[in-house]
C-alpha cells in the first residue's frame, strides 16, 4: 500500500514538473546517484574563447562517440547538430517563438549563443551519457532515461569553436540540464575553467566533495565564500548582487542591488560606461608606475610587459568584487591582466555601453582557475577566487579516480 501511495505521488510529482516536489520525494536516491563529472576544454582562435563539456552522445559499433557541448548557463535548451533542414537566422529571435513546450513538439526558436542569431530546432528525447575516464558511464536522463534536446543542421554552428557540435545549457530553464537530472541529483553545478587549452578543466553536476591535486585531502568545497544566487524575470541565466567594485583603498560604491549576471559565454567582464569608467580610473591611480602602451581594442588599459629587452613580471593590486553578505571575490593579476602579445598586457574588462543591461557582466576570463558553485538547491553561489595561491587550478583533477569518490 505504501508503495503504491508512494508511486502514485512521484507520479503526480512528474507530471506537476514541479521540481521541487521530485527533489524532495526523491531525497532517499539522492545519495545513491554520484555526481556527474565530465571534462571542460578551453577553444581560443575563434573570435572569443569559449569553453566545452565532453559527453557521450551515441553508442556506435560497440564504442562510445563522444561530443564537445557549448557551456552555457543561460541557454534554454540542450541542442545539437544533426540532420535536418530548418532556417538559420542573423536576427534575435522573437521572445514569443522561444521553445516553450515540455514534449517533442514541432520545431522551435533557440539562440546560437555566440552569434545571438536565430535558429530553429526539433526537439526530441535523446540519450547522453556523460564520460568518466576510468571507463564508468551515467546516463544523464532522469531514470536512466532520456534528456529533452533540440537537433539543428550544422550550418546552426556558425562561430562555434572546431568540432563543438551543440549547446549544454546548463540555466534554470525547464528545458536546460539541471532541471531535467534533478530529481536524482541535487541541483548543484560546479565549474573548473582550465586557462589553458592543453589542459582539462571539470564540471560537476551533483552534491559531492571534490578534490584538486595535489590536495587530495582537502575539499574545494570547504573554501568556497557565498553570496546568495538570483534569477532575473528576462532570463534563465545567474544573478549575484555586486555592491562595490574595491582596488586597494578606492571603492566604486554601486546603486543599491546592482545585479551582476554570471555568463559562460562573454569571455571578459563588461561593466556598463559610468562603472566601467570609475574602475578604469581607479586602476590607472594604482598602475601609474607600470609603463603603458597603446591600447589594444577592445581594451582601453594596457601596458608594457617588455621594456628594453627585460619582461616586467607584471603585478598589479587586486580588485575585490565586494558581493552581497559582505564577502569579497578576490581578482588577481591572472584574472585580470590579459597578455595580448609578448609586449603588452591589458586590463580585460570592458566598456558595455551606457545603456547595457545587466550593469555588469562576469565573463570567462575572470572565472578562470577559480572554483564556482551554481548552488540552485540552497539559492547561492559560491566562489574560491583564484586557486592559484592555494598551489592549485582547474586543471588538477584526476580524471582517474572519479570511481573512487563514489
Ligand atoms: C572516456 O574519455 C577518455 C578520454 O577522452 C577515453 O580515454 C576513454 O576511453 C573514455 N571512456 C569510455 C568508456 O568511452
Ligand atoms: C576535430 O575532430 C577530428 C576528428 O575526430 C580530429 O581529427 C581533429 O583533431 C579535431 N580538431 C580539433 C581542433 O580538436
Ligand atoms: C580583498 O578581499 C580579501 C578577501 O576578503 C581581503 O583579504 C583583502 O584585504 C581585500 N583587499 C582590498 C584591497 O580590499
Ligand atoms: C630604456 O632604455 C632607454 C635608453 O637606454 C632609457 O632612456 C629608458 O629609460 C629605458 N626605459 C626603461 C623603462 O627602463
Ligand atoms: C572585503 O574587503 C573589504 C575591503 O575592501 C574589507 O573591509 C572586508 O573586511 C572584506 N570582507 C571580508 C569578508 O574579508
Ligand atoms: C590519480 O588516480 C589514480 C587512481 O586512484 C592513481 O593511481 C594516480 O596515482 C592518481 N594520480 C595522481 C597524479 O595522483
């Protein structure tokens, strides 16, 4: 009798998509259900760096194929190329033709997040796996069954890095990952950008301690600061709440409740003209003994990392992102200098316009080789800053030993 009562509940709790019934009538499986771990790649050369999840997609002739996915935390819906003729447009698409339906359904509007054009895709339930190294594999659907994804002709891949073959959208949409794998798993997703692209970072999809060599006793997750996590009406992206943007003594204080969105897909952070302004002004006060250089667009301070035949270590103060809560992310010269060419480094925020909306904009490059946690379960988000001073990075993770976590 309980068990039927019990049935007919997750039944109900399905049908509902309410996902917060199916975590918590799902809470006993929780713990049975590792996390999903699966290497990120970091792609330059294109226009803009951009950063790929490896997976699984098919099963051919007894071995697995696997697929490099787009990481995108504000797409709406998983997508991938595949074999069908449907039109690609250069214009955004109209907020009212977005996919909006649960079920396979006639084709529908995505954005390719790199261009923002338009394009069409046929949703269908698809079968990913996501790869563990040492040979392990999980089906990523809820039930060991089937994820709700869109397929689009390749020419939808217009921008894409070389062989990124589709989108994983990672937001808070009904149609994106998380939502569809979190009645086994708590919503919890973590990134590891790598800032190189020979070596591997790793996300992580699911509650678990996690470990970075060669601190293999000690869990990233314990030195991780948060602040609370937001969604914003416009958007199934990321939100966090920056009150002040501090460089060694000058604070730029912010209008209250300035809401800052954390993208996967803008490679450097954008800060709306009057912020942007002020901390450029700021930085140039605490930079005044570096040698400048002519700037490089799309970046307006830069300096000289090579002066008459010497390479300046270039060092230069931090800028403490002071977030709601009162904690600060810390952004050191890794995570704010970029090196353009052998001679000159600049400062990689940009000037977003007068206008832009969200003020700010948290891209890639400050991400890099820092933990941060997408906590949907506990409405936060968590952040290490930069791993580097702790004598780790993204790219220490011993794909090897997944099994051993579990
Ligand atoms: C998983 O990926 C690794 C590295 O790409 C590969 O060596 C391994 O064979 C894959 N495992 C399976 C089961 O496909
Ligand atoms: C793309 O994939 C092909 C076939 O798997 C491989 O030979 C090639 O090296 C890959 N290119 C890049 C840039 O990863
Ligand atoms: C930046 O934040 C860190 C961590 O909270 C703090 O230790 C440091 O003093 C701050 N630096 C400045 C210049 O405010
Ligand atoms: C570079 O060398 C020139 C000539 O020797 C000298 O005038 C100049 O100050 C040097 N610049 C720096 C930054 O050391
Ligand atoms: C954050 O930095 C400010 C100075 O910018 C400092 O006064 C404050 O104590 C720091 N907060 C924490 C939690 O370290
Ligand atoms: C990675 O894990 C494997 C399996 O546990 C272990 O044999 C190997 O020594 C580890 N690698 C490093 C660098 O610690």
């Amino acid at each position: 009798m309980f068990h039927l009562i019990q049935l007919i509940v997750m039944v109900l709790a399905f049908i509902s998509h309410d996902h917060e019934a199916v975590a918590t009538l799902w809470q006993p499986t929780l713990e049975s259900y590792p996390p999903l771990i699966a290497p990120i790649t970091k792609h330059t050369g294109a226009a803009q760096d951009l950063y790929s999840v490896e997976i699984m997609t098919d099963w051919v002739n007894g071995q697995y194929v696997h697929s490099d996915f787009l990481i995108d935390t504000d797409a709406r819906l998983v997508w991938h190329e595949c074999i069908v003729q449907l039109p690609i447009s250069t214009e955004k698409c109209p907020i009212d033709t977005l996919c909006n339906t649960y079920v396979p359904s006639p084709p529908c509007n995505v954005e390719n997040p790199v261009t923002g054009g338009c394009l069409q895709v046929k949703t269908s339930y698809d079968e990913f796996t996501v790869n563990l190294s040492n040979g392990r594999h999980i089906l990523a659907g809820v039930h060991d069954a089937s994820l709700i994804a869109g397929c689009a002709p390749s020419s939808a891949l217009v921008s894409f890095p070389k062989n990124v073959t589709g989108v994983m959208a990672l937001s808070r949409s009904p149609y994106a990952y998380p939502a569809q794998v979190t009645g086994i798993r708590k919503n919890i997703l973590a990134l590891c950008l790598p800032s190189t692209t020979s070596a591997r970072g790793v996300l992580l999809f699911g509650e678990s301690p996690f470990y970075l060599l060669p601190h293999s006793d000690v869990d990233v997750t314990s030195l991780l600061s948060y602040t609370p996590l937001y969604t914003h009406p416009e958007s199934f992206g990321y939100f966090i709440v920056v009150n002040a943007i501090v460089i060694k003594k000058r604070s730029t204080g912010l209008p209250m409740n300035t809401k800052a969105k954390l993208s996967t897909i803008d490679p450097y952070t954008t800060l709306r003209t009057d912020i942007y302004n002020r901390v450029v002004q700021s930085f140039t006060k605490v930079t005044k003994q570096i040698p400048g250089a002519m700037p490089v667009p799309p970046f307006s301070l830069c300096f000289r990392t090579f002066t008459n035949g010497t390479k300046i270590g270039l060092k230069v103060p931090d800028i403490n992102l002071s977030l709601e809560g009162g904690k600060n992310w810390t952004i050191s010269t890794l995570n704010s200098i970029k090196q353009i060419t052998k001679d000159v480094a600049c400062l990689a925020f940009l000037d977003g316009g007068a206008k832009s909306e969200p003020a700010i904009v948290i891209g890639t490059f400050q991400f890099q080789d820092n933990f941060i946690v997408f906590d949907a379960e506990n409405a936060r988000f968590g952040f290490s800053s930069s791993l580097l001073p702790k004598k780790t990075s993204c790219s220490n993770f011993n794909f090897t030993q997944t099994s051993d976590m579990y």
